[in-house]
C-alpha cells in the first residue's frame, strides 16, 4: 500500500491540464453496454475508477481495448462538451466541431492501433501533457448479466450497469454496491424508476435480480430526500432510450455529467431532451450504434487544483476547464477572495488579498457540488474568522474533518454542518485518508502546511484522481509516494522524547505543577490522580 510523503510550504505556480470527468466516464462507459458496434471514447481519466469497471464490461461479455501511446498534447482534442446531437441539450458555449462523429457513422478500424485490456492504470505514459489513449469497446457477447459483488464492492458506479444491461439483454443480476464511508447511499430510487418501465425487480442475498421482456414508457418522479439521484438518473435515462414509447422523468439530476451521458446516447441515435434540467423527454428507439465521444472535463478535479493554489497563495492556469459547468464553485472561491480569471477553456487562479470565512451549502447541481465540500474545508480551515459548510447532499460526510483537526485545524460538527474557526497556520502530521474527496481535502491541507505531512491509505485518492501528484509536482509541490512502512516515515514526524519537556524549565521530569495545569485543562488525569 502507498503513502503520500508532503513537503508542504510550496507555493504552487505553472499550467496544468485537467482531465477528463470520472463521473462522466463511468456512466458513459457502463452505457456501452446497450449499444451495438464499436464505441471510441476520448478523454478517459486514468483511475483505478476506470479499470474495474473494464473489469465488470469484460465480464459482462464488452471487449475493451486502450489505444497504443497517442500523439503528445500539442495536437489533442480539448476535452470540449460536445454539441447534443438532438432535442435541446445542454448548452455549453464551447465549439466542438472536431471532437464528433455524426450518429450512425462508427469509428474507423485499425486494430494495431489498440492493445486488448486489461491494461494497468498509468501504464501509458505518466506525463500530464500527453494526451490519454482513447478506449475503444464492443459488445461481443451479450450472454452474461452478473456484476459481481467482488468489483462492484470496490466502486459503487458498478451500479449503473443495471440500466443498460435490463434494457439491451432484458435481465440483469448486479450487486448492491454495499456500504461507504460518506454516508448512506440507497439505490431505491433506480430502482422505483426502472420497475416504473416495467422491469420486475427484486433483492435477494445482496443482489438486485432485474427481468423485463422490453420496457415500456412512463412518467417518473426520481425526486429523493436529499434532492435528485446522479447515478439513478443515469440507469433510468439509459433504460428508457430503448424502451417503447415515451418516457418522461421530473426531478431529474442536472449534473453536466448526466447531460454528457445524454448526449452520448443522442450521438448513439438516441432522443432524449431536457438535458441539464430536471425535466427529461425520452422517446425509446429500437437501437443504438456505437459512435466516437468526447468525455467532458473533470470539474471536481479542476475545483482540487483551483483550491489547491488559493491554498498555497500560488499562481496557476488550469486547461480544459468547461468554465459554465463551475459557476458555483468559482462564485464561492470569488467570494472567498481567491482572483480567477477565466478565458475559454482556461482559468489563472490566485491570491492577491487576505481571504475571508464563508458559508457554504453543497446542493445538488447546480448547485455547490458535495464533491468539494472537503477541499473547500481544507480551504476555510486558514482563512481567519468562522465559517459554516453544510452538506446537503451527504449530511454525514466529515470524515476528513478529524483528520484536519489532526494538522491544527479547528472544526466543530452541528448535525449536517461544520463549524470552522480559522487557524493561522495548519502543521504537518500523519493523516489517514478514509474517501476519494476526503483524501484530496488531506493533500491540499499538506501542501499549506508547515513541515511534512504523511498521508495513508491514497488508494482512496487514486480512484478518482489522474496523476494528481505529479500534476502538483509539475506545478512545484513536494509530493512523494512512497511504500506505506515506518522507513518512509520522514524523520520530522517522529517525536524525539526531549520534545515532551517543557521548554522553559531546563529538563524537569514530567510531573511539574505546569503540566498538571494543562492537564486539568484538557480534563486528562495524571496516573498517580485515578
Ligand atoms: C454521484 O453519486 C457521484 N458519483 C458522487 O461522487 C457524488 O457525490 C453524488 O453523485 C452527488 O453529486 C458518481 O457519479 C459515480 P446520488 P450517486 O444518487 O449517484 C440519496 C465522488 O467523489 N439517494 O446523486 O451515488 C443519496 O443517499 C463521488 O466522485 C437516495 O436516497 O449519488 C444522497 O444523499 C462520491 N436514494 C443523494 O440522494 C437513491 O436511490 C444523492 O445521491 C439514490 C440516492
């Protein structure tokens, strides 16, 4: 298992190129599955995220293959959203011409130009400026319909080959994706939407067994108690492309990342409208051909980066941003005091002023999303005064709230909200990663602190980040990875036994009256008190 040694201090300054959306990528390559012929995606991220769930489409009969060690950056394609095919998407304002196919046209054929999964993660190239290999994919056998607990235990986006597998096979048997660390994640809202097509569902040892002989139409409501589901809606729209007749959800989610799944569909011969909003139309077509697309850019790792050199008082341009899909998230950061400029696909973030305490809802899109909640802690955790982050979406997800704490912050939970009063400055420590975004919040409350940090467990991080590591260093941070064991540890996190004595009083045993003081303070009793 790696760690994260973090010399933090650095100020950050340089270009980095965001990649392209996990959340976008998972569903869209789930989705593979209900369509014929070749599919080419481009833009990919490099995750861990990403190859079990080749793992689960190799499984369920999709042959997957990467393509051989692409041309360098200069001439990649951005990760623009592209233009909706049919029906009124999501309008991004971003010109695309160069990243479709029409519908209906399939991608060209070179076999040599691709190598068979499975193939590791970062095993292309582990530089930030060569552009990922596009992922070609095919059904060749539609027999199998089990996603096994085994991968999809490890990522709960396995989820979202239910939709697709009931749709195009008329049955399916997937894992429920089981517990996670952020708070509770039913699944009873894809399941309410795919029964209302007709499916016949039902839970049995862990496992969702779904049968429908063709599904048919119908209005949905996928409305739930925190807002709209982002992967519910996924199964749901994807299940309703083919099925008969018309198909209409309210409370859909409006997340750019279910609109660039639609607008996958729609390029397969799709025709679904309402994209972004929480009205979709959906008439079911008898197929869907594969096609080439685009996977629009990553807008949770591009807010990590922003926060990142607002956090070290640096100086950065990020590329390949989609700017219309960060409102939120570049309000609040302005509200903050953090400067971004913003030209096309490209951001420069930096800190000209003392920044200032926040309050800080996460919503649904579009709304401020849940997913940075922890950065933007690790944020507020320095900027003097108190600021308020309330999760609305997760309510329980503070873990990394403890951990912040571990490096001097100073953070009091209240039900769905965090309590922040601003330190000046936060100290290196050895922090444990417990999620995706709790680790990334970890990594950025490193790079600001004072001295080295270790981080543990950043297979959390790998998950759902591209290289992050080596995009900081390229932009100066000090991160290494290392093994996780005592030898790695860096010298500076051990406490010598000279450290425990008390400054001013020249080496007196630890008993002395003002130890007890500070004792009485924290309530700890000395042993000889009990
Ligand atoms: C997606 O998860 C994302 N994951 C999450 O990102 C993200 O945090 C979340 O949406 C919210 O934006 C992917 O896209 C792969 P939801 P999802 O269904 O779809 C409740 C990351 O860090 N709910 O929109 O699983 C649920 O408990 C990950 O990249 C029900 O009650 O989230 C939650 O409170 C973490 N019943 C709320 O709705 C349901 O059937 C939103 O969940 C489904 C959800």
């Amino acid at each position: 298992m790696d760690m994260f040694v973090v010399h933090g201090g650095r100020r950050l300054r340089g270009r980095v190129r965001v990649s392209g959306a996990k959340n976008a990528a998972l569903p869209i390559l789930a989705a593979v599955l209900a369509s014929d012929g070749p599919t080419v995606l481009q833009g990919v991220p490099d995750l861990v995220d990403v190859t079990t769930l080749c793992q689960l489409l190799t499984a369920l009969g999709v042959e997957v293959s990467r393509e051989r060690c692409p041309s360098n950056s200069a001439d990649q394609p951005e990760n623009a959203p592209a233009e909706p095919v049919n029906g009124p998407g999501l309008d991004t304002g971003l010109d695309t011409a160069d990243a479709c196919v029409p519908a209906g046209e399939s991608p060209t054929e070179d076999q040599d130009q691709y190598v068979p999964f499975p193939f590791g993660v970062g095993e292309a190239d582990d530089s930030v400026h060569t552009r990922v290999p596009a992922l070609k994919l095919e059904v060749i056998n539609s027999g199998p319909c089990l996603a096994d607990y085994e991968l999809v235990r490890r990522m709960r986006a396995g989820i979202c080959v239910l939709g697709p597998l009931l749709a195009r096979r008329g049955r399916a048997c997937v894992s429920l994706p089981g517990g996670c660390n952020i708070g509770d994640r039913p699944v009873d809202l894809h399941l309410k939407g795919l029964a209302a097509l007709g499916a016949e569902l039902r839970v049995e040892r862990g496992y969702i067994f779904a049968c429908a002989r063709r599904l048919r139409g119908a209005k949905i409501y996928l409305g739930g108690p925190f807002g709209s589901t982002v992967t519910g809606t996924c199964n749901v729209m994807t299940a309703a492309a083919l099925a008969r007749g018309v198909t209409t959800i309210e409370a859909a989610a409006c997340e750019p990342e279910v609109g660039d799944l639609g607008n996958y569909l729609n390029r397969m011969g799709a025709k679904i409208s309402g994209l972004g909003t929480p009205f979709l139309h959906i008439e079911g077509v008898e197929s869907l051909a594969g096609c080439e697309h685009t996977i629009i850019p990553d807008r949770i790792e591009a807010a990590t980066l922003m926060i990142a050199a607002a956090m070290t008082r640096g100086d950065v341009v990020l590329e390949n941003i989609a700017v219309d899909h960060m409102t939120a998230v570049i309000e609040k950061l302005r509200e903050i005091g953090v400067a971004i400029e913003t030209v096309g696909h490209a951001a420069r973030v930096t800190v000209r002023r003392d920044l200032l305490p926040a309050d800080c809802i996460m919503l649904p899109y579009p709304g401020l999303p849940t997913d940075v909640q922890a950065q933007l802690m690790s944020l507020l955790t320095t900027v003097s005064g108190i600021s308020i982050i309330t999760d609305k979406v997760f309510p329980d997800r503070f873990m990394h709230a403890a951990e912040l704490a571990r490096m001097g912050a100073s953070i009091r939970r209240e039900g769905p909200s965090a309590i922040i009063s601003g330190v000046p400055d936060l100290s290196g420590a050895s922090v444990m990663a417990s999620d995706l975004r709790a680790s990334a919040a970890l990594v950025l409350a490193a790079l600001a602190a004072q001295g080295d940090s270790v981080i543990h467990r950043i297979y959390h991080l790998d998950r759902g980040y591209d290289r992050l590591e080596h995009k900081l260093n390229d932009l100066g941070a000090g991160i290494v990875r290392a093994q996780d064991v005592p030898l790695n540890m860096p010298a500076s996190l051990s406490i010598n036994p000279a450290e425990m004595l008390p400054a001013d009083d020249g080496g007196h045993e630890l008993r002395g009256p003002k130890w007890l003081r500070s004792r009485e303070n924290l309530k700890i009793h000395a042993p000889e008190e009990a």
